[in-house]
C-alpha cells in the first residue's frame, strides 16, 4: 500500500503499468485518474491546500481501511496540490484484489472519501476571480453507501 501527496504531476501509465506489474497474485487490477475539471469554460487554474503530515496519515489510515475491507492485495493513492490547471491530472487510485468486485468497490470508496472527506482545500481561479470549492450534496450523498 502506498500513498503520496506531491505538488509535481505523475505519469498515469506509468503509475498504473508499475502497481499492476506487482500485482501477480490479483485477478483485477483498477485504476482511475481524476483530472481538473473546468465546468465553468473559464478556470484558469486550481489551487490545493493541505497539511503535510496530517493530509499523507488521513490517506494512509483510509487506505488501510480499504485494504482490509475488501482483502485488497495492494492500494496506491497519489494526489497532487498547489496550482493544477484544467486537464491536468489531480489524483489516481489504483486496487489489486483477487476478484474484480472487491477492486471495483475499494476503488469506488477510495475515490469518494478523497472527494469528500481528504483533508484537501481547492480553491478556484477564474474570470470572475477566486472562489474556495465547496462540499457538493452528491459527494456527501455518494459516502452513505459505505
């Protein structure tokens, strides 16, 4: 299981070949990228804030439910923070388990905690200047099912 919370962009295919040439033992490996999304047309970049120290434990102690919940055989999460612009990749979330339904739900799980609960502040910059993100009712409604 790894974690990182880094300010400089990662390689996605390079990421996902690695953690699933690790994976020999699982029958489903899943990943997912996350980008910065610009619903507005004009975001001209984002900007994310953490604690360094606490944001990399909240993810690891995260992680480690997953891992146990699902029987996970491995778990990688990677977010990024500082100015991101739109396109670039935010986060990926990666899960190794023997069958594929436990990948896919670990996965599923990871990513709403991140969207939801990480310790992360995303604040926006745009034409009509800067607003900070604030929490959507379909992320909150999306962790119930947990």
């Amino acid at each position: 299981m790894a974690v990182r919370v880094q300010p400089e962009p990662f390689d996605f295919g390079a990421e996902a070949a690695a953690f699933a040439s690790e994976a020999t033992s699982a029958g489903a490996v899943v990943t997912f990228l996350g980008v910065v999304r610009d619903d507005s047309g004009t975001l001209a970049r984002m900007e994310i804030e953490h604690y360094p120290g606490m944001t990399e434990r909240a993810l690891a102690t995260i992680a480690a439910e997953a891992t146990a919940r699902w029987r996970l055989l491995d778990a990688l999460v990677i977010h990024r923070h500082g100015a991101l612009l739109p396109g670039e990749a935010i986060m990926m979330v990666a899960t190794a388990a023997r069958h594929r339904a436990e990948a896919f739900a670990a996965a599923e799980f990871l990513m709403d905690y991140l969207k939801s609960r990480a310790p992360f502040w995303k604040k926006e910059f745009g034409a009509d200047g800067a607003a900070w993100v604030a929490a959507k009712d379909s992320d909150e409604d999306a962790l119930t099912r947990w």
